[in-house]
C-alpha cells in the first residue's frame, strides 16, 4: 500500500479518531486522539494489507504554549510491505496520561519507560512503569521545555 | 634518585650504604609503584588506552598495573564524565581503596563536568572526592597525561604521612 492508501484505510476505520493526516516526500504520518490509540496500533498490526508489525520508535514531543502540549510519537515499519507509517497522539497536560500499547508491541516497553521518565507521561496499562534512565529520586521530568537549564538535583548536593 | 648522596653521614661509610628519612625512602618506591585503578566511563578511556599502550607506556613511570578492584590500587584514574547516577558508585570506589591513596581527575568532564552543564552531569568529581592532580582536554594529550602523572609523582615525593586524606569521602550517600 501506498503511503496515501495507508492513511486512507486508518481514516476510514477511525473517522473519529484521525484528527488530521498529511504526507510529505513518502512519509505518512496521522494525527490522532490519544483515546483510541490502543485500537489503532492494534489495527495497524493486524490488518493483513497494513501489517505493522515494527515498532520502530516511539519518543514524544513537548510544545510548550499550545494546547494539546504533548504529542506521542510512534514510528511503524512493516517488514513484509516494506512500508512506514508515524502515528502522532496528542496528550494534554492537565491530564498527562495515554494508553500503554506495550500489549501490541513488546518493544514499546523501555520506550513508554523511557518517556515517562523524560516528560512524565504516564502510560495506563505499563506493566512496570518506572524511570529507566534517570535514578529514583531524581525531581521532575528534564526535556519539558519548563525545567529550569540550571535545576539542579538534591541527590549529591549543591555544588552540582 | 636524588635521595643517595644527600647526607654527610654517608661520606664516611662509602658507595655501598644509603642515608635517608623513612618517610622519604618510602614515598620514594611508592612513587614509582602507582596501582592505578581506572574508573574510565567516556572516551577519554580511548586516549587512556594510548597512554598506556607501548608508544607512550606508563609503566616507564611504574604505573602500568590497573587493578581492578579498587582495595588493591592506590591511584584512582577518574577517565571520563561522571554522571548523577554514577556519583554514588565513584563515592563508594574511593572510599573502599586503601590509604593512602590518590585521584587524578582525567580529561576535562572529571575536572570540572566540560561542556555537560545539564540536569545529568556531575560539575566536576572534586565536589566528591579529594583530588590530587587535575589533567584538563578533551581528551587530554597522552603527554599531558604523563605530566600530570609526573606531578603527582612530585607531589607523592614531597608528601608527609598526615598530608593523606584519611577516612571516606566528605559527601554523605545512598550507596
């Protein structure tokens, strides 16, 4: 399937969910609700034109100022139609919370972990939800755009 | 060498006897004996290799035996940045080698944190620990290396038994 038809068949089966869709030089991406995303990975896998059966990336973006802030980035390959796709899920600060698809694809694991550790948004359903990178301990979520440059941490003192 | 011939006590008794202070004699053979334990994290560990490679060759110094357990060196070689989650095991490191005992901060991420001024770096390991000789670059040269390798040896020569920092690290941690 062409990356055009790939969109086409996700906003047929989600026409509430897709808030928007564009392609650019080859490369699909959606923009979706995050309340559905459960449902639409689970589809992308498991239909037999689309496949998806990669989860290559999954990584997140902080806009600071609009409104949703947050967006959930997944990257999809299929191996077997040589296709990728990046699902794009809009997280609103207030309620910083998405669906985990770690059920769909194992791989999502460290990633939401990872995520969650960096941003702070949680991933309902995580089987073991807990910072990866950072240390217990450590205060707030440092690559949202508001924490401070030179926030320090209480773990070795204040000369760090 | 500099130790033989130092003393007029030594005229009398020929070329086959040597007069020297026991605290001399003794930093003597331990500044040419350095165990050094290499804490290498980044990659100043490549240019570490280097030096200890056979083109620069830090046993010409004696400082050519890493030991990997930290209760067998006296040298501790801090190689590379230290990070938050790493301090307490670096914190830990140092306070199990015995006394006496020395640090040198390798490459400018243990001087002073380099150009990692953010949420994750440690702003240079002498917030933790004492240090002895600091070797800035990034990564230093293998000569600045054997510089601050020659200085500390300096300083070792020059060194009295209570000039030691005794006991475990100033900074109090989980580890």
């Amino acid at each position: 399937m062409s990356p055009n038809a790939t969109l086409d068949k996700i906003s047929r089966q989600f026409p509430r969910s897709v808030i928007e869709t564009h392609t650019w030089r080859g490369d699909a991406t959606a923009i979706v609700r995050r309340e559905d995303i459960l449902a639409i990975c689970t589809f992308l896998r498991d239909d037999p034109e689309l496949a998806y059966n990669f989860m290559m990336d999954l990584t997140a973006v902080d806009y600071l100022g609009k409104a949703p802030r947050f967006e959930v980035v997944y990257h999809l390959y299929s191996l077997s139609k040589n296709q990728r796709v990046r699902i794009k899920a809009q997280v609103p600060e207030a309620d910083c919370a998405i669906d985990s698809i770690v059920s769909v694809w194992i791989a999502a694991d460290w990633f939401e972990r990872e995520v969650f550790d960096l941003y702070g948004i949680v991933f309902k359903g995580h089987p073991n939800l807990k910072r990866i990178l950072l240390y217990e301990g450590f205060e707030g979520h440092p690559l949202r755009k508001d924490y401070p440059v030179k926030q320090r941490q209480p773990l070795i003192g204040p000369l760090n | 060498m500099g130790l033989i011939n130092t003393f007029s006590a030594e005229e009398p008794l020929g070329p086959n006897v040597v007069v020297t202070r026991l605290e001399a004699a003794i930093n003597w053979s331990r500044k040419y004996s350095f165990f050094l334990y290499p804490f290498a994290t980044a990659c100043c560990a490549m240019e570490f290799m280097a030096v200890g490679g056979p083109r620069y060759d830090l046993d010409r110094f004696g400082a050519a035996l890493p030991r990997f357990s930290p209760r067998q060196a006296d040298l501790l070689m801090v190689v590379g940045t230290i990070t938050h989650k790493q301090a307490p095991i670096l914190v830990k490191v140092y306070n199990q080698m015995t006394e006496p005992k020395w640090v040198m901060a390798f490459g400018v991420c243990a001087v002073s944190g380099g150009f990692y001024d953010n949420y994750a770096t440690v702003q240079g390991i002498d917030t933790l620990i004492p240090v002895d000789v600091y070797i800035p670059g990034c990564p230093p040269r293998p000569e600045m290396v054997l510089d601050g390798l020659m200085l500390l040896q300096e300083k070792v020569t020059q060194e009295k038994w209570s000039d030691w920092p005794k006991g475990p690290a100033p900074v109090k941690m989980k580890c």
